[in-house]
C-alpha cells in the first residue's frame, strides 16, 4: 500500500533585482531633480528634469508613479547623503568646530536646499521613511552641535533648524534672479555664517533657537 506524501511546498519567488542601467537612471533622474529643486522649485516640469538626465520622459515614470514620489525620493536622497556627511565629519574631525564647519560646507555641495519642499503644505511629510530620514539627520547635526558647544566653540543661542534655515537659503538661488551662477560664492558666505556662530557671541539674537518641528509648524 503506497503512503501519499506531502506536497512540497514551492518556494517564495525573489523579486527580480534591478539591473544597473535602471539603478544609474534612476540615480541620474534623482540628481538632476535635486539640482532643478534648488534652482527653480519643486514645480519644474519633469521633462525638463529627464533632459538634464540624459533620459527620456518615459525613463521618469518607469521609476516613478508621479511628481509626489519624485520629490519624496529627491529629499530622502538629500537626507541620507547630509546625514552620512555628518556622520563622517564627527568621526574624523577631532576638533568638534571644525567638524561642524565641514558638515556646512559638504551639506552645501550636497544640495541641501533642495530639502525646501518639505517646508511647503502640500508635500505628505508623514511617511515612516521620511520621519526615519528626519530623525537621523536631525540626531546627526544636533549631535554635531552639542559638541561644538560643549567645547565653548559654538554659541548657546542656536539650534539645528537655525543652521539648516540658513544652509537652505544660503544655497538657494533668490526666486527670479537671473544670477543663478551662485555656486562660486555659496562656500565663502558660508564661511561669514560659521564665524557669526562660533562663541563667545557677539550679540543677541531675537526670538528663540529654532527646531526642526519649528521649522514644520511654520
């Protein structure tokens, strides 16, 4: 008498992974997001943003749903990059200024103002991956902050949305300029910004340290 066996069950099928000429489109279209973000706004028409590229229109949707999600992908890209720069300036850099002074200076030629979408009512920022993002970048910088502090290199009278606000506006073009070549000054204004934070203080500022959620409140 034969016994019935078991039917074996079938394993789980893998998601094919992308293959790299999709995964350096999609990084291309990020980057020349980011780069269009900052110098004209979140609204620039995702054409143009495929010819700065190098792809075609339909490469944009193949990879995403629609303009939400590219700004979604935009600002966590920028995240991640300004957290890991943080990251390496606090492990690398003994001197806790100048730790701070390297973030600023690297987050400016990560774009950082590209982040601006994020400030406007209509972008969804409740989404678990964008609170992770925020979180890690805000414990990045603040902890860059703190040690400045400690120190007594850093004024008192500061806090992390006060530095991202002004590394926002200071990589921005001013909306209708036509000098959108900003690019060669962005580091030496950079560098009068970092002087005017470092202690003792010369004056006091109006107003109260501005945060993060501040900065999402407003």
């Amino acid at each position: 008498m034969q016994t019935a066996t078991a039917p074996v069950a079938a394993e789980p099928r893998r998601a094919p992974r992308p293959r790299a000429d999709a995964l350096r489109n999609r990084e291309r279209i990020i980057a020349a997001a980011r780069e269009m973000f900052v110098e004209y706004g979140a609204e620039r028409p995702l054409d143009e943003i495929a010819r700065r590229a190098g792809v075609g229109n339909a490469t944009i949707y193949r990879h995403f749903a629609d303009r939400r999600e590219l700004i979604t992908s935009v600002v966590l890209s920028v995240m991640d990059r300004v957290s890991a720069q943080a990251e390496a300036a606090a492990a690398e850099e003994a001197d806790p200024f100048d730790a701070l002074r390297r973030f600023v200076h690297a987050a400016a030629d990560e774009r950082i103002g590209a982040l601006c979408p994020m400030l406007s009512d209509t972008f969804d920022q409740d989404q678990a991956e964008l609170n992770a993002a925020r979180e890690r970048l805000e414990r990045d910088v603040e902890g860059l902050m703190r040690r400045a502090r400690e120190a007594g290199r850093l004024r008192s009278d500061v806090a992390v949305g006060d530095l991202m606000v002004a590394l926002s506006q200071l990589t921005r073009p001013l909306p209708g300029t036509p000098c959108l070549n900003i690019d060669q000054f962005v580091h030496r204004h950079l560098q009068l910004f970092l002087d005017g934070l470092q202690a003792p203080a010369r004056s006091e500022l109006p107003g109260s340290a501005a945060t993060l959620d501040d900065l999402r409140k407003s």
